[in-house]
C-alpha cells in the first residue's frame, strides 16, 4: 500500500476548507437575497396593488376582491374559520327517462 505524503494531506484538507468556506459565503449570500425579494407584510403586498388602483390601473371591485382574499388567507393564522370549498352540485351520469317512450337513435330514420 502507498504512502502518502504529510504534505498531500494537509494540502487537501486545507483544499477542503477553503472550498467549504465560499460554500458557505455564497449560501449565506443567497439566502440573504431570497429573504429580501418576498415580501412579508400586508402592506408591502398591498402597497403597489394600492397604487394601481388609485392611478386607475385597476377597478375598484377587482381591489376590493383581492383585500377579501388576503383577509380570508389571514384569517385561519389568527384563529378564525377555515374556509371550505362549496360543495359541487351531483352531475347525474344519464339523462332522466322519457315518458314519451323510446327516444330515436342516429341510425333510427322515422318515416
């Protein structure tokens, strides 16, 4: 078995190190930038959808509908409701029977 030198030991672990450390440097970094990119209050999401709506980009029923939704999404942190879905209407899977007797086929040719 082959001997390696001390030298090539420490020459890869110091390798090693360094590499772990700009690892580390660009995670931080990043990570910094995503944190700075969302925004994380009421007002900083409504903020340009409050400016849109007072240079007439949006309708006021189209604001109105957005402040409903981000007061529905609050409302299960702070301790209100669950919002539910409505429940669908059943889809019957064949139409009801006639009591006109046997409906026409596509082939059926009445004469």
């Amino acid at each position: 078995m082959p001997v390696i030198a001390a030298k090539y030991y420490y020459l890869t672990l110091a390798l090693l190190g360094v590499c772990s450390l700009i690892g580390l440097i660009v995670a931080y970094r990043f990570q910094r930038d995503v944190d700075d990119l969302a925004p994380t209050t009421e007002k900083d999401l409504l903020g340009p959808l409050e400016k849109a709506y007072a240079s007439g980009l949006m309708d006021e029923a189209e604001f109105r509908r957005i402040q409903e939704s981000m007061r529905r999404r609050k409302e299960p942190e702070s301790g209100g409701s669950k919002v539910t879905a409505r429940p669908r209407p059943a889809v019957e899977s064949e139409p009801p029977a006639s009591d006109e007797g046997p409906e026409a086929g596509p082939g059926d040719v009445e004469g």
